[in-house]
C-alpha cells in the first residue's frame, strides 16, 4: 500500500504502456464479498469498498469501509500493512483499527476472533448519479452481544470532480457504540480531500 500514491502521482511518472481505465460502473465481487461504488474518471476517479465477506483473515474487520480518491487510499486500515508485527497482533486485529463501529468497547471473545460467515448483501443499486449499497452482518458481533449490525452506504455525485457519501451504520444490541475512521498522514502541505463532518 505505501507508496500507491506515488507510483500514480509522482513527476515524472512511471514509464511503459498506459493502464486501462478502471471500470466505471459499481460491482459486487461474489466470491470475497466485496461491493466497490464508483464514480469519476482517470484522476479523479474514487471509489467506497465495503468487505463483507466470510471473516477468514484472524481480524475483526467484517463490513469496514475503504475510501479511495485520487489514487490513493483516503482512510487507513492499520491491520494490513503492518501484518505479523506486534501492533498487528494486538491493536490491528481490533474492530477499533479499522473504519466501522464497535460494540462494547470492541473487547474480543476470550478465544480471539473466530470464523465469521458472510454478511448478507441486501442491497445495489448504481443509478448513476447516486450508488446505493447495504450489509447486514450480525453474526460479526454476537460475541459482543450485538443483535443487528448493518451498514448502509449512499454515494452522490456533487460534479464530476466531487462526491459525498453517507454511512449509516444501525447497530443494535450491546452497551456501546462506537464509530471508527482512521486517515493516513498526509504529505507535508497537502491536507487531502477527505472531511468527516457529524
């Protein structure tokens, strides 16, 4: 992941055949679970990613949401670039490490994280303008006594070089809900274009 953004980015770029463009439509990739809304074109292409999936890879990350922008991944998901090492093992597991809400104060079953089946695609719609995706998972989080977990996501276009997105998380069951978004460190100078307001 560390250096994606400069290798599409940096001045002069890399050399050899143009790589084709990304497809324009939204999609859903049955085999992982992963739902991808997309908008823009070339650089100003961005894209939400949503995961929901059978959880097979020892995190807590079913149904975390992925923002791309300009190249670049706009939100941060410490569990994966930083695999095998201490803080992967501890914190980067955690429901917390990654963008979605956690209940109870994400404390893990005293078996650490099991197998978690799929969560259920309820619904996708790209109707242009506006992309429509919704998950329900809550098999993600009975070990923390949750009875509902469901993400809903709604993807706008202002122009063709801005869009908004709503994320609607309805959790129900537990003591405590949490909402998580961790972002990268920007570049010096270069404050991004990712605001979470709310």
């Amino acid at each position: 992941r560390k250096g994606h953004w400069a290798l599409f980015n940096a001045s002069p770029g890399p050399t050899g055949s143009p790589s084709p463009d990304l497809p324009a439509e939204s999609a859903f990739a049955g085999h992982k679970g992963v739902v991808v809304l997309r908008s823009g074109k070339g650089d100003r292409a961005r894209a939400l990613l949503v995961r929901g999936g059978a959880n097979l890879l020892a995190q807590d990350d079913q149904l975390a949401l992925f923002v791309y922008d300009k190249g670049r991944l706009m939100t941060e998901d410490v569990g994966y670039h930083l695999a095998g090492s201490h803080v992967h093992r501890g914190w980067g597991m955690r429901a917390i490490s990654h963008a979605m809400a956690t209940v109870n104060e994400d404390l893990p079953t005293s078996q650490g994280y099991a197998f978690v089946p799929s969560a259920s695609l309820i619904a996708l719609e790209d109707l242009g303008g506006v992309k429509v995706a919704e998950y329900s998972g809550p098999l993600s989080r009975t070990h923390q006594g949750a009875t509902e977990y469901r993400r809903a996501l709604i993807f706008c276009d202002v122009d063709e070089a801005t869009s908004y997105a709503l994320d609607i998380l309805l959790v129900a069951g537990g003591r405590i809900h949490d909402y998580a978004i961790n972002g990268p460190k920007f570049a010096e100078g270069d404050s991004g274009s990712f605001t979470v307001e709310g």
